[in-house]
C-alpha cells in the first residue's frame, strides 16, 4: 500500500476546478520531526513542484535558521499546505485555500507523524483551522508560547507581510530567536 504522502501526491479531488489543474505538493515521512502547515502551494512551487519554492521560503527558511539541504530533508520537515494545489490568483494575491484538500487528507497525514516535535502553523488559514481559540493572526502568534508550545503560530512569510512585520517588530526580535533555537535543537537530535 502507498504511504499516505505518495496518495496526496496522485490525489485529483479538485482537478477540474483549479486553473492549472492538480499538482498536490506535500514533503514528509513518518520520521519528520517538525511540521509546517502553510497555506497553499503559489505558482512557482506549482510550476516547480517543490513547496515553499519563492521569497516566502526563503524568508520561512532564514526564519527558522536553517539551509536549503534541510529545510527539503523529509526526514527533518514534514510540509502540509492547507490545500496541497495551487489555487489561483484573486484580487488581492492567491485565493484562499479550498477546505476539502484539510478535510480529506490531513488527520490521516498527521496520524503518521508521530516523531514529529514542533508544528508551525503559518498564516491565518491554518491558524483558524487548527487552533481552537483562533483569533487575529497578530493575537495568536504574540499569545503563543514559544518556549514551550508543540504548536506554534507564525506570520506568513510572503514579502505581502511587510507591512505586518514593520508593525510587529517583537516577532523577529523575540518570537524568532527561541523559535531558531528550538529547530536547532531538534535538528540536532535528528543527527
């Protein structure tokens, strides 16, 4: 029987009512230690292939403190968009993610991560998924607890966030160096 990453990846639940049709983009293996949840798969990781394949994932990658090398190891990082395609452009960047991709596939996905340590939600999508007492993007990530959360809300790192992170300085200044120094940790018990 496939693993489940292998049945996202041949999944075409939307094919038909996307505007590139399905391309599922999704990294992991049952031995990921920390997993993002994004939002969706933007046009250059969909004409690519390869999560977080833009600005976004550099940025999301300096955030964590961490090399291209790993970031794309399945064995550190598991990556689970909100929904694994790329959904199209709307007035204001892409649209927002279609909830069937969550509802299908992601319990079954998270039940395989077991050695998974630290989850990232990132950006209001996944935050208002997963968290039960979702509230502003800016409430959730200054509310968490980034000593000692396994789930943690982050900003989305899209250049769009500019603004967000000018009014916001506290993230980088405190947030990121406990959160760069938890992923250091647990990439190094990975070795």
């Amino acid at each position: 029987m496939q693993d489940i990453f292998s049945q996202v990846r041949a999944c075409q639940l939307c094919h038909d009512s996307l505007p590139l049709g399905a391309n599922p983009i999704i990294q992991g293996s049952e031995r990921a230690r920390i997993v993002i949840i994004g939002q969706a798969p933007g046009i250059k990781a969909h004409q690519s292939s390869t999560p977080f394949n833009d600005a976004s994932g550099k940025r999301l990658r300096e955030w964590l403190a961490v090399s291209s090398q790993q970031f794309y190891d399945p064995s550190l990082f598991a990556i689970i968009p909100m929904a694994f395609c790329y959904p199209g452009k709307g007035k204001s960047g892409d649209l927002p993610p279609p909830s069937i991709c969550a509802q299908t596939w992601h319990r079954s996905i998270l039940a395989t991560l077991r050695q998974s340590k630290l989850t990232l939600l990132i950006g209001q999508y996944a935050q208002k998924y997963y968290l039960t007492a979702a509230s502003t993007l800016t409430a959730n990530v200054s509310s968490c607890d980034y000593q000692n959360h396994h789930c943690l809300a982050l900003p989305h790192p899209s250049p769009r966030n500019r603004f967000w992170l000018q009014k916001n300085p506290w993230f980088e200044q405190l947030k990121l160096p406990i959160l760069q120094h938890r992923v250091e940790k647990l990439l190094a018990e990975s070795s």
